[in-house]
C-alpha cells in the first residue's frame, strides 16, 4: 500500500525524475526496463514530486514525459507492495480509499 508518511525516495529507486529549468518543470518516467510501469511507489513519488513544484514559485509550467520505447504500459503487477494492507475487509477498503485520497490531493497540484 502507499506509504503516505515518508518524504523520502531512495537512490536508485526513483520511479520519476525531477529537473526544473526556466520555469518549467520536467518529470520524467525513467523505468524503461519495466516500460515504465505503474505502481504504489510510481503514485507515492509522482505525490511528493507534485509538492516540490507546488511551492516551487519559479515553476510556470510542468511536462511529463517518459524515457524508452513506452510512455507508460500500465499497472506493473510484479511491482512489490501492491497489495492493499489491513486485517479486515473493511481496514482494506479503507486503507485503500486513504492511499486513493491522498494521490488525489498532490495530483490537483498538477
């Protein structure tokens, strides 16, 4: 499930790259290798990407593109920690509902 409480990306597990540059800013998909597959982690980074340009003053424009052969082929089903966690139905349906919420609030940045 998406972690929310983390601020931190780990080198080497960037899913999306940040450059800003005269007022534009860059996100780049840099998963080639999986075709740029979706996941828990994509959206998490994607969030606290989308803060950083959100009080970046200096940004008047934001593209998204991607490096390889695809832009995006969806939902990476092999990626780890796609499993929505709780110990109850309804912990789940509410654990994912949270994690959803959250992704909406940082992706109105954009």
């Amino acid at each position: 499930m998406i972690d929310t409480i983390s601020t931190e990306i780990a080198e080497g597990e960037e899913r999306i790259r940040l450059e800003v540059a005269d007022g534009v800013a860059v996100l780049t998909l840099c998963r080639p290798d999986r075709l740029n597959g979706w996941s828990w982690e994509s959206t998490r980074q994607l969030g606290l990407l989308a803060d950083r340009i959100r009080f970046d003053a200096s940004v008047r424009a934001v593209l998204l593109r991607a490096e390889g052969r695809a832009f995006c082929a969806g939902i990476d089903v092999t990626a780890p920690g796609g499993a929505i966690t709780g110990d109850s139905p309804a912990e789940r349906t509410r654990n994912y509902y949270e994690g959803i919420r959250w992704v909406h609030e940082r992706f109105a940045v954009l």
